[in-house]
C-alpha cells in the first residue's frame, strides 16, 4: 500500500497542536439565573425554550409554565440568549456576582422564520446568521405534538424543500423513498442520503434481497423489502438537521454527495428533577377502496348452473381489512450538577390494510452525560431496538397478495373459494399463507469525549457503532402452487449482520481579534474522521419438502446456501475557518481530503474543498417592513465512493475441462478508480419581513457531477465485458422556496402557514470517452422484393438507454417487438429500434403548504397538502389487468404504434392482447402520469387545561385526532401515484408501478402527557 | 486527571491513527482471489488457460455450424432477428441476432470473438502469474526452470488454440490488450495464424526441455497437439510443406479433444437436440439428400450410397417456425459430455492428402483418403479426379465427413472461395443465400471500446465484400 494516506499524520498533527493550546480552568465561583419565557402577545408561557449563557456551556429549556433556572454560572459579565422556535430569539447582558440568584423574564415576539436560532456544529451552537448555506431543521418533539408521525419517513414528509421523502412501496415497514434535491446518479441505489445519530453513521439499507441462490421467484419479498430506517422511533428524536448537498456537506467527503441526515436524540437538561412523559397511541390503518377492480366488470362467483351469484371477491371488499395500530412511549430525563439523563422505553404495533402484513418495534434508549470537570464531559448514548416486520408479499410478484388479489378471476370463484384462480394458478389464500419475516436486533450507541479548556476551544472525540443483525426468513408451505416452486414448498433463512464503526475527532477554536487585528475574528476547526462498514448476508433454502409440517431448512430435499460480504473503509482529515469579518459578514474556507478502501491503488487521496459567503444586511439600511435579509452563497464538493470491491481485480472459482479446478474473471477492477464527485453552487435569499411574521428562503442549487460512476463496457481484450470507471458528468439544478407566515396572532386565535415548493431538472452532460458512435446499421425488408436493405444506423450506446443531454431519470418505453397479424393472417414481424421516452421518473414540481390554528389556549388544528407535478410512470397493474380482462375499448387508449392499420379495432386488439397473440407485450408499457394533490396530515390536538391535568399530578397534556394520507387527487387510473415496485430505486429508468401495496391510510388518537 | 495532557495524549492517538491509515484501507473480497491469491495455484491457473480454448472450441463450433448458416443469408431468418445487426465491416455480437442474447444484456453474452479475446487475456494473464510464482518460488516446482515445465507447455498451448480459433473462425481479430505494451491492433486472419503457429511452435520448445520421466506420466499429449495445431495453421498459410513435416510426425490415433462436461457440456449436443433447431434448419447448404420422414442414422456416402457413420443425423419433419418442413439434426455427440476433437492425427493425414493435390499429386493424395475410409467401413472413392475442380471437390467432401460438426466446413468453403457459389445454389422462398465470401467479421464492441484499434471499417475484412 502505497503512503498516499499517511497525509493523514499532517492533519493529526494539526489537530495535536490546537489540542496543545492553552487550557485554563475556569472560576470556581458561581451564581444562579431563574426566570419566566413567556409569549409577548398573549401572556402564555412558552414550553421548551432554551435558554443560554453564551460565552459558557451552561443551558437551561423552559417547563410548561415557562420557568426556567441556570445554576453554577462562573462568575462574570456574559450575553444570555433565548430560543424558541416560534419566536424570535432575545439577547441580554447579564452579570453574575457569587452566591447571588438572577430574576430574568422574556417575553417573546412571535415569528414565522428561523432566520435567526442556533444550530449545533461540532459539538457548538452557532447563529444561524453566520452559515452561508440553507440547513433545514426539524424539532422533532415539537412536530409530533402537532402531527403524531409513526416513522422517520413520515417524520421528514413534505417538511424541507428540496428533501422528496415518501411512501412507495409495500406496506407497513416496507422500503421507502428519500432522497435529497434529485436524481444526479447512475447509482440510484445511492441516492438516499447517509443518515448520522448522534454523529454515528447509521445503516439505512432499504434493498429486498433477491439475488441469493436458490432464492424462489421475485426478491425476497416481491420487491417490497424492508426499510431500516423504520428502526428509527420519532419519540427518542430531539431534532433532525438536513445538509442537502456537497456546498453544506463537504466536510463529510466521500459520501455525501446526496446529502446528509443528522438525526439528534433527546437530552436530560441540568439541575432538572425526573420529568416523565407518557405517549399512548391508538388507531387503525385502513387503505382507500379505489383499488383498480373495474377492469372486472362483474365480481362474482358463478353457481353450478353458471349463474352470478355474488356478493363479490371484489378486493376493494376483501382484500381491505381494518389494521390495528397501537403504541406506547414512556420517557424520563433530568439531570443534576454534573450529570443528565434521558431514558425512554416504547413498544408500538401496526398492521398494514392488506394483510399478512404487521410490525411490531419495542425500542429503549438511555442518553447520559456526565460533566467530570469544568473541562471535560462524556456523552453516553445507548439506544436498542427489536424491529419484527411481517412483510407484505408485494411488487412485480406473482407470488404476492395485492397481485393476486387484483388478478384473481372472480368468474372462475366458487363460494368454497372466492379467492381462488390467481395470477399463474396461485390465488389470494395461497399467498396470505406465505411467512415473511424481516427480525432485526440494533444496538447504536456512542462515547464521546469532550474537552473544553476555554470557553472558546473545543475538543470533541466520538467513537460510535451501529450494529444490525436482522433474520429473514420467508416460508411457502407445502402443498399450496406458487410460481417457481410448485407445491413442494420453500423456506428460507437468513441473516445481514452490518457495522458500522465512526471514529471522529474534532476541534474548534473560535478566536476574537487575533494579534489584536480586528477582522481576525473567527472560528478554526480541524478534525478526522474513519469509518469502517462491514456488511455480511448469508441465506440458506430448502426446497422439495415431502408433507406439511417442517418449517426448518433441515427437513428438506435439497438445501442451497449464499453468502456475500461488503466492506469499506475511509479515513478523512479537514480543516476549516470561518473568517468573521465583521458583525454581518462572515466568510468560510474548508478543505478535506480522504482514503477509501473502494479507491484504486494508485488514486491517492481525494480533496473536497468548499467556501462559503454570508452577508446580513445591518438593519440600518433594510427597507421599511424588512426585519431580516441575508444573502448567502456556498460552493462546495462531495464525493460518493464507489462500491466495497469495484477497485480490485479478483477472481472466483470455477470449474474447466470436465471438473478441474480454474479460475475465472469476477472483476476487472480499475486502479485509478475515484469517487464520483459532485460539485455545488448554492445561492440563497433569507429574508424577514414585519417582525419575522412572514419569512422567505429561497435557494438555487446549480450541480455538475463529474467522474460519474458507471460499470462501463470495456473491451473484451481487457478481461472482462465491464468494470466501474469514472466516465460521466451529469447536471442537476433547481429552486427552493421555503415561504413562512404569521397570518393571526391574537389573543385567542392565531394561524401560521408555510408553503414549500422546489423545481429540479437533471441531464447526462457526457460520458466522456466511452460515448460511441451511431454506427449499426438498420436493415428493413422491402415488401415487393422481399430484400432488405440498409435503412439507417442505430445508436448502439453502451449505457443501458441512457442517452447524453437526456435526463437521468427518462422513464423508458422498451422496445416493442413481436408479429402482428395482418388482415389476411399472416404474421409479419416488427420492432421499434428505439426505446421511447416517455417522461420524467421524478416529479419536476413538489410542494406543500401547511397551516397551523390555534383557538383559544387549548384547541390546535393543522392540516397539510402536497403535491407533485412532472413525473410518469409504467402503470403495469392497468396494463396487464387490461392485457387480462380483455378490456378492447381501454386497450384502444394504448401505444397506437401497437395498432396495425386496417381491421376493426376490436378484432385488431383482440388478435394483438390475446393469449394466444405472438405480440410480445411485455415490452408493451402503459405510461401514466404521477401528478397529484395529497391530503397528507390532518390533525386536532387539544390541551388539557392545567387546572384538571394538575388534579390528576399531569403536568401537560394534550389528546390529538390525526388522519394521515388521507386522500389524494390524481390522473393516473391507479391506487397510489406514489406507488412502486421495488424498495430500491434501482429501474429509475423504467419506473414501474405493478403491485406494490399502497400507502398506509392511517387514523390515529394519541395521548400525550407529562408527569 | 490532568486534562490537558490528556488532549496532548488524545492527539497523538489521532496522529498514530492517521500514520497507520496506510494499512487501515485494505480491504479484501473473502469471496474473491486476488492476483497474489493465484500465486499459489498454479493447477488452476493452468488449467484456466487450457480449459477456456475448450470451452470457446464448444461454442465455436456453434457458431460456425449454426450462425456460419445465418451469415450467409441477409435478413430475417429467426424469431430474434429483429436488429439485423450484420455491419458492412463488423458485427456487434452482442446484439447480434443469432446470437441468442437480448440487446440489453450486453455484458454477459457468450459471442465468440469477444469470447476469445477475454480468453486470450486470461491466458496471457496465467503466464505472467505462473511466471512470477516460479521466480518467487511459490511454486511446488519452483526448483525447476518456468519455460521447461508441463505448466508453461499447458498455457501456451491454450493460448495457441485460442489465436487458432480465432483466426479460424473471424477474418479479423486483437492479439493484444490496450493493457498490454505494444497495444492490441486488430490483425487479419492469416496474421493471426502467423501467431498461433508461433504460439505451438513454443509448445513445442518447451516440452523439449520437460523432463522425459515426468512426460510418461501425463496424459495430455501437448508435444503431438501442437505438432498438428502448427501443421493446421502452416496449411492455412499456404505453407504445405511446413505443413506436411510436421503432420509426417503426428502418430495415427492421436487425439487432443475438448474435454466437456461440468460448468460447460457439450452445447452442440444440448443445443441441436433441444431447441435451437426450431431457429435453424441446420445444414440444409451442405445435405442436398433428400431423406425419408422418420430418417434417423447414417446419411449415405457422397460416393458410394452406402451409410456413412462420420454423418449421423435425425431427420424433424415439423419446425418450430416457418413453411420448411424439413429439418436435420447432427447427433454426432452422444451425449452432454462428449469430447469434441480439436486437433487429431485425422487433420495429419488430410493434410497430407491437400499437399499432395496441391502439388498435382492426385493419385497420392486419393491413396491417403482410401486409406482413411477404410477405418470407417468405407470402400475406395470409385474415381480418380481428372483435374484441379474435382480434387478439390473431393478433398473437401472428404473434409467435410471427417470434420462433420467440428466447425470446419465454413473456413474450409472461405479458403477455397467456394462459399458464394454453394450458398447461391441453395437459395430459396425465404432463405436468400448470398453466400459471403468471407468469415466473420471482427468484433465492433472490440472496436469501439479498445483505443488503440483504428475503427474504420473500411480497413477491414467485409462480409459483404
């Protein structure tokens, strides 16, 4: 191994010098501040506002009647802050003499932006007014008293512009969709952003497995897979802050380059005693019953005189059940002098609408820290979670339930069996019958250490580990037909065992008029990081039992086994400054340069370097009704490693000449393979108007990709068909517009809206050397001839269909070929040399708006639409329940490239969508669009007044009604726009939707209180 | 505690950290050898280069037998013919027609000349590793010198057959590899044969220097193979007399056959006898017998009409496709198994035989064809041909039965500039036979994807030409 890396020592030593720097205690003499945060406009006290000596570590967050108390602050003259999200942030003076207690009341303006707050970087709070990027963030706690979401995807839903989370495939716990401003990857599996807890590096696998040997017909689970992300319990959530791009995200290199998710659990405060919280929930999930059945005319089943006889097997009946949902949270937190805690146990079970389909998640969690001196502190964070998913048996599956359900031939149904006659034999009772198990065990947990010798000098070192072990295990019993196996049964076993180690050290040093110039004034950090993910699957299955009875791998005739492994390593180092040039203008400058493990040999190090511009116009020259307007640009890069073993040249054993042993190419491996890199340009407007009651962010984010990670075709000379290179550059550009408003504030009603809206476009700028040339001749038969003759070229790219200036993200009609019949019968053959675009996979337009009432002291409500504009999608359920009912007159409405001329259309399609036609329709695709409106949260929560929770020793309490995905508006003859196939994104292309099970529809009843 | 040594300390851990990142980024693929992982299995490596040229040896015959058919009619013959990718200079195999691989599956198809090029790297790639074991002694024979060893006769002999088929079977092909020093241009045919006699020529060398004692103990005959792969490639040069002095030395009843079975059975048997046969009426251009509907066995002797058993067919009278009724069936290779001869003392004496006609030695050269027939129950060739035409008509009839379904008969119409005028006389309703007086073209994903090819197909072999 070459020493490229050992640059590492440099920035090390970097890190050793600052963390030489003076170290000074700090006065043993303190004093105590106490007061009452209350709304200036109605006199309500506010809840949770944190409250901070600045230039110190000590905080302090507000109770229900807004009280707070900040004990053991050194002796000194300091600035005292408060935040609220909500209100706009207060500032004052404060001396601190020994032994005496401050009196502080605030009183804060209500605003609708956050223009001014606090966010957390590297262990400190900084003013927001100093970032010259957009970083989004959630409070977690403070959203769920308004929207009760049971999940992290829910959590992140329609919140952020700029950040698509949604369902979309399967049901409860089934894989789901985030990513962050768009496509820019021939990775979409890739395109989900790396998610941090607590600073560890947290598995968010979402993939259904289906390339195991032995592995029976479609994935796993038919595509619906299981989402690690629905480990994660939005009750232990404190926050959740979202750097969307390399121009914020930089400092976390090679893999950042779709954003990063940080995601910070709840903490004890200080000098707080126990304070409980009990959350209870209680609810159903029931689908909409608008399940595309009326390509069935008549659901039915048929007596022994072939007389309709009903009711129906119509799925919209049958298939849809009542879902049970129920969960319970209970928490605990405080702390004293030196040490706080945070300690929380929940248990939740949810049941999709389609079943067999359920989850049941118990997680417990304890946070503690412990401040051992003026200067040092450990962090504890330990949370444990046992995530039990049955999962749905969904997606392009003839094995699957909702495919089964949709397709089953109510004409062939008898009242012994209404549900019988499936796709290929298999029907709905065969398919419910099929055990699926997704069993997760997941302790994630992190030390870190933190050192402060002064108030402005930090350091911060983190060891943390994410380690997964999830059991899957699906059985198709013996006895029942399925597609792949028969009726002699499978079962199937196996583990994913990941780990993910985080090591992390940083420092900061925050500088005030160094050398006694007055513009040095800033903030110097330094720091590395490593991580090292192992990830190892191993699956056995047996098949050909002889009897029911045996569920166990050992009972069967034949056993097969897999086993695959990925590993990859990186070290990084950075150093950044942040130049505060003056109280308005501040200027960042970082650099970071990595190792990977997945680099070729002789690539070395990568550099990411990133810069940053704030500028906040002083009040004194702002227009009238402008409170706030700052200016903001940031150019910055990431990177995206490739895969664990794409660098190296390797090999797998085979057999020759009978059975003797050999080799053969697994991989050509490349050594001057490098991350595919990603270079951002972010410009935004904050602005604030009227007090902060209307606020405007509004960003333009202008990517190019280059060094594009593609398995490029090589020539056969070189080893092999393929191998990753770095061949491609693509764009990705768009506007975010986050518009936030304080409509009413009075006394006894107030009503603050937001509305969202980003636009993203995406193109394939190049593929660099490997673009080739249209150079394959057509040939076309002359009819009167019968010769052919050469016609034209076909552009026989090498990338799979993608094609250079084209989106990413084209959703593809395939070729169509087979015979047609013409009118005197007799086949003649014809294809379509090109694959048609039919449109964009993801939606060009998404926004949301969302509205918050308050009525009187005690009565919320809120309710949030989105919607999506521009995308298209294969809708195979429409296609080939078409294809199957032999519906003529929806058929006509298809490709009229399908429809040889002549004939009455009738007869035309039927020749063509008969079983018994030669045309190939399953390269037929039906395209239709994604555009819709959702009503995405609806909810009501009521506040117990405190007169009648005191009685009962609550403190608050609040009950919430809430109603999620309720309904949507759309064009597509569908049951979900959103729905798709497969858990991953992989098939962008072709974006399909073909059985996946909708959206959960979920009506909840929680009862949150405080103790 | 003191806390600020502390930070003292907790900074050097980082430096130490960062000094052994070196180390820290090597992972390894436990599923996967590494280069460094094969310096210790030379058997497999060994086996690696000879075992590919039997297996690209199985599909070359397909593709000679089967898709040689297909080439030589323009147009749609096949329910996958859609493309009609035949290129005026090369063919894109991969989305080639016939080739039996969909259009998007690009990477995995099994095309023979990217096959081969793949195979000829392997080869390359196993001597350099066998080289370097040796030299580093890794090697259980590391006491021995590499280029005296049955191991490096082994390579070089799979690398040798791998340039043969190749230029057997395209007018053109690489030799080399953009990763290699001195490229990989694309060489004609009789360039590439220049190079395969190279490569038998240092088999022969290096079984020279092999230990006697250790040669009683193999059961490869690599010495007699390369004889009779350089003979075939002298005779393909023009090179008769080269030819015949090394044919002189291949010993009757030699045979180095293409061992099947395991990861890659005899395709030409699974294939003719399973389903491939509803695509191609196979060998329709070169059996004009017309044979009763339930014909299975021998078909009869050009000559005489008597059976003959190097021709066994079976007659299918319902095809899958199309108004042709008939279709026949090879069954030369009983079974999934079944070895297919790739050189043999048989080539030897048809040598022979083709450098006495070319020399006017007509009687000389129906002696050595008598006396071959006769190990087959075949009586004399009751005539002596009178000029060049009909000796060559015999000659290659005779190599015809001989090598029936061993993928000679296409090379061996090309050579003679017979393809045109056999195809065009077989032209019918929907085969339009134009008979391409050439082979294969060369590979157009070869051309596109290795830089160091000039693609201009005007500077190459045309099948249209």
């Amino acid at each position: 191994m070459s020493n490229r890396y050992c640059l590492g020592g440099a920035a090390a030593a970097l890190a050793l010098a600052l963390g030489g720097l003076g170290a000074t205690g700090l006065s043993a003499q303190t004093g105590t501040v106490t007061g009452e945060i209350t709304a200036a406009t109605t006199g309500a006290p506010v809840y949770q506002a944190l409250v901070r000596v600045t230039e110190t570590l000590v905080t302090a967050v507000s109770n229900q009647r807004g009280r707070y108390v900040l004990q053991n602050v050194p002796v000194g003259v300091y600035t005292m802050t408060v935040h609220s999200i909500g209100y706009t942030p207060q500032e004052r003076e404060i001396t601190i003499t020994p032994g005496v207690s401050l009196i502080e009341d605030f009183g804060l303006e209500v605003s609708a932006t956050e223009l001014e707050g606090l966010v957390v970087k590297g262990g400190k709070l900084i003013d927001r007014k100093k970032l010259g990027v957009s970083l989004p963030t959630i409070d977690v706690d403070e959203m769920k008293e308004i929207v009760p979401a049971q999940n992290f995807i829910h959590v992140m839903e329609g919140r952020i512009p700029g950040v698509k989370s949604i369902g979309s495939t399967g049901g409860v716990g089934s894989g789901r969709e985030l990513r962050i401003r768009g496509t820019d990857s021939f990775g979409f599996t890739a395109q989900r952003p790396v998610i941090y807890i607590d600073g560890v590096r947290y598995d968010s696998q979402k993939e259904d497995w289906g390339y195991m040997r032995g592995v029976a017909c479609c994935y796993f689970s038919g595509g619906a897979g299981e989402d690690r992300l629905s480990d994660l319990n939005p009750e232990e959530i404190d926050r959740i802050e979202v750097l969307k791009g390399p121009a914020a995200a930089t400092l976390f290199g090679s893999e950042a380059s779709a954003g990063v998710i940080q995601v910070f659990t709840k903490r004890g405060q200080s000098n707080t005693p126990a304070q409980f919280t009990l959350n209870t929930t209680l609810g159903r999930n029931r689908l909409r019953a608008n399940l595309p059945t009326t390509l069935r005319p008549q659901f039915g089943f048929f007596d022994e005189d072939s007389v309709l006889v009903g009711p129906a097997a119509d799925p919209n009946q049958s298939l849809i059940e009542n879902g049970l949902i129920n969960g319970y949270d209970v928490t605990v937190s405080g702390g004293s002098d030196n040490i706080t805690y945070f300690v929380s146990a929940g248990i939740s079970y949810e049941e999709g609408s389609v079943k067999p389909n359920d989850q049941t998640r118990g997680s417990v969690r304890v946070n503690l820290n412990w401040t051992t001196s003026n200067t040092m502190s450990v962090g504890i964070t330990s949370g444990f979670v046992r995530n039990r998913i049955w999962v749905v048996q969904a997606g392009a599956n003839p094995n699957g339930v909702y495919m089964n359900g949709l397709y089953s031939n109510p004409r062939e149904a008898t009242e012994e069996d209404p549900e019988c006659c499936g796709v290929q034999g298999v029907g709905v009772i065969a398919a419910r019958e099929i055990k699926t198990f997704s069993d997760t065990d997941r302790w994630t947990g992190r030390i870190q250490l933190t050192y402060t010798p002064s108030h402005s000098f930090i350091h911060q070192l983190t060891f943390g580990l994410d380690d997964v072990t999830d059991q899957k295990s699906r059985h198709m019993p013996f006895g029942n037909y399925y597609v792949g196996i028969g009726e002699t049964g499978e079962r199937n076993l196996g583990y994913r065992v990941s780990k993910k180690l985080t090591t992390d050290y940083l420092s900061t040093l925050d500088y005030d008029q160094l050398f006694g110039i007055g513009f040095l004034t800033g903030s110097l950090s330094a720091g590395a990081q490593g991580y090292w993910d192992v990830a190892n699957m191993s699956m056995g299955t047996g098949k050909r039992y002889s009897a029911p009875g045996i569920e166990s791998l050992n009972g069967a005739a034949l056993v097969y086994s897999d086993e695959a492994y990925e590993e990859i390593r990186n070290v990084g180092f950075f150093i950044q400054n942040r130049f505060d040039l003056s109280n308005d203008l501040f200027v960042t400058a970082a650099v970071r340069a990595d190792g990977n493990s997945a680099f070729g040999k002789s690539f070395g190090l990568q550099v990411y370097p990133k810069a940053d511009v704030a500028y906040n116009f002083p009040s004194s020259v702002l227009p009238g009704g402008f409170s706030n307007l700052k200016v903001r640009a940031a150019i910055g890069m990431a990177g995206k490693a490739p895969g664990p073993f794409d660098n190296l040249q390797s090999y797998f054993a085979g057999t020759v000449m009978g059975d003797l042993p050999a080799v053969r190419v697994a991989n050509a491996g490349n050594e001057l393979l490098g991350p595919e890199n990603k270079v951002e340009l972010e410009t935004g407007l904050d602005i604030g108007l009227f007090s902060n009651r209307i606020g405007l962010e509004l960003t333009y984010y202008d990517a190019e990709v280059i060094n594009g990670l593609y398995p490029s075709p090589i020539a056969a000379s070189q080893g092999a068909y393929q191998r990753v290179e770095n061949c491609c550059a693509f764009l990705n550009r768009g506007v975010e517009t986050a518009l936030s408003a304080s409509l009413v504030d009075m006394p006894q009603f107030s009503w603050s809206a937001s509305l969202a809206y980003e636009w993203n476009m995406n193109r394939i700028t190049s593929f660099g050397d490997k673009a080739q040339p249209d150079s394959l001749p057509l040939y076309e038969e002359d009819e009167a001839t019968g010769y052919w003759s050469h016609v034209g070229w076909r552009y026989a790219n090498s990338f799979g269909g993608w094609y250079e200036l084209q989106p990413l993200d084209n959703v593809y009609g395939e070729d169509i070929r087979g015979y047609f019949i013409t009118e005197d019968g007799d086949p003649v053959h014809k294809v379509t040399h090109f694959p048609f675009l039919r449109g964009l996979a993801q939606p060009r337009h998404m926004g949301s708006i969302f509205n918050t009432f308050q009525l009187g002291g005690n009565l919320r409500a809120s309710v949030q639409f989105r919607g999506e504009l521009g995308a298209v999608f294969q809708n195979y359920t429409y296609r080939d329940g078409m294809r199957l009912c032999q519906c003529f007159d929806d058929i006509l409405e298809w490709d009229p490239l399908l429809l040889p001329e002549g004939a009455s259309p009738t007869d035309r399609v039927r020749r063509q969508f008969s079983y018994d036609s030669l045309v190939d329709y399953w390269y037929v695709p039906h395209i239709d669009r994604r555009d819709h409106i959702r009503l995405q949260d609806v909810s009501i929560v009521y506040t117990v007044p405190q007169v009648f929770a005191s009685r009962m020793g609550l403190d608050r309490t609040t009950v919430t009604l809430s109603g999620y995905n309720l309904h949507w508006w759309d064009d597509c003859r569908c049951e979900d726009p959103n729905n798709k196939s497969f858990a991953d994104d992989t098939g962008e292309r072709s974006t399909i939707s073909a059985f996946g099970v909708p959206q959960p529809r979920r009506f909840l009843l929680s009862v949150r209180t405080r103790f | 505690m003191n806390w600020h040594r502390a930070g003292v300390g907790l900074g050097a851990l980082v430096v130490s950290v960062g000094l052994t990142a070196c180390d820290l980024l090597r992972v390894k693929d436990p599923g996967r050898y590494e280069e460094e992982d094969l310096l210790t299995a030379l058997e497999a490596v060994g086996n690696t280069a000879e075992g590919n040229a039997h297996k690209w040896m199985n599909w070359y015959v397909i593709w000679q037998e089967l898709l040689g058919d297909a080439l030589n009619f323009i147009g749609p013959i096949t329910y996958n013919d859609e493309y009609a990718l035949i290129d005026d200079g090369r063919v894109d195999f991969n989305t080639y027609p016939v080739a039996r691989t969909p259009a998007n599956s690009r990477y995995v198809a099994y095309n023979f000349p990217d096959g081969m090029a793949e195979s000829r790297w392997l080869a390359h790639k196993a001597w350099e590793i066998a080289e370097l074991a040796y030299e580093k002694g890794d090697s259980m024979e590391a006491e021995l010198d590499f280029e005296s060893s049955f191991l490096a006769a082994q390579i070089k002999l799979g690398w040798a057959f791998n340039n043969m088929y190749l230029g057997l079977f395209s007018c053109e092909g690489v030799l080399g590899s953009p990763d290699d020093e001195g490229g990989a241009e694309m060489y004609l045919d009789v360039q590439i044969y220049d190079s395969a006699a190279s490569l038998f020529t240092h088999v022969i060398e290096i079984m020279g220097r092999v230990d006697p004692f250790l040669i009683e103990f193999q059961d490869r005959d690599y010495l007699n193979a390369a004889r009779t792969g350089r003979a075939l490639m002298r005779m393909l040069a023009g090179d008769y007399e080269g030819a015949v002095a090394d044919a002189a030395t291949v010993p009757d009843g030699f045979r180095y056959d293409a061992i099947l079975g395991g990861s890659f059975e005899n395709w030409n048997q699974m294939y003719w006898r399973g389903f491939q046969f509803r695509y191609f009426r196979l060998h329709d251009w070169v059996i004009p017998d017309t044979l009763g509907p339930t014909f299975s066995g021998s078909l009869p002797d050009r000559w005489t009409g008597l059976p003959d058993r190097r021709r066994q067919v079976q007659y299918l009278p319902k095809p899958f496709f199309g108004d042709r009724p008939e279709t026949i069936l090879p069954t030369k290779y009983g079974g999934s198994t079944s070895g297919i001869s790739m050189v043999s003392a048989i080539h030897a004496r048809l040598i022979e035989a083709e450098a006495m006609a070319m020399s006017g030695n007509f009687l000389g050269a129906m002696t050595v064809l008598d006396a071959m027939r006769v190990e087959v129950n075949l009586p004399a060739i009751p005539f002596t041909p009178e000029n060049e035409v009909q000796m060559l008509d015999v000659l290659l009839w005779e190599r015809y039965a001989w090598l029936f379904v061993e993928g000679w008969r296409q090379p061996d119409l090309h050579r003679s500039g017979l393809t045109r005028a056999v195809f065009e006389a077989l032209n019918d309703y929907d085969r339009r036979g134009i008979g391409r007086p050439t082979k294969f073209p060369g590979s157009a994903r070869e051309a596109w994807l290795n830089p160091l090819v000039v693609n201009d197909a005007t500077q190459r072999c045309h099948p249209n030409a």
